[in-house]
C-alpha cells in the first residue's frame, strides 16, 4: 500500500464518518420538548402566585395559541 492509496482510503473513511454522523444527527422526533419530571401544565409560576392558569369549560387548561409556523433549511430532512 502505497502513501497515496493510503491518504486515499483515509480521506475516504472520513468522508463516509462524516456523512454517517450527519444522517444520524438528523435522527429523532419531530415534537416539542418534553416536559420536566413533575411539572404539570396547571403549576403556577412561584415568582408571579397571582397568574392562575386558565380553565376552560370542559375543565382543561386552556393553552397558548400556536405562534407563526417558521421553517428552515433542514426541514427537508424532518418532514
């Protein structure tokens, strides 16, 4: 094996290293994050006691509105 094959092979491995390592941060779901161990949409926040959630009428705590649906350039990858 010569030194050109050699540097060949290496730049081969990292090429393939590099294109495994990007498929796989790509890995994953598609949701939001998840909540902390014990921590319910209800709590109110200790700094601020006087904001109670709002509850709708069928009892469930109504939820903020969804923001502007934004995308970038690696949602190709996700969707």
């Amino acid at each position: 094996m010569s030194s050109s094959s050699g540097l060949r092979f290496a730049r081969i491995a990292a090429i393939g290293a590099l294109v495994a390592a990007l498929g796989l941060a790509g890995c994953g779901r598609k949701a939001g994050l998840d909540p902390p161990p014990g921590a319910t949409a209800a709590e109110t926040s200790p700094s601020r006691p006087d904001l109670e959630p709002a509850i709708g009428p069928d009892g469930k705590v109504i939820a903020a509105p969804q923001g502007p649906k934004r995308s970038t350039f690696i949602d190709w990858l996700l969707n």
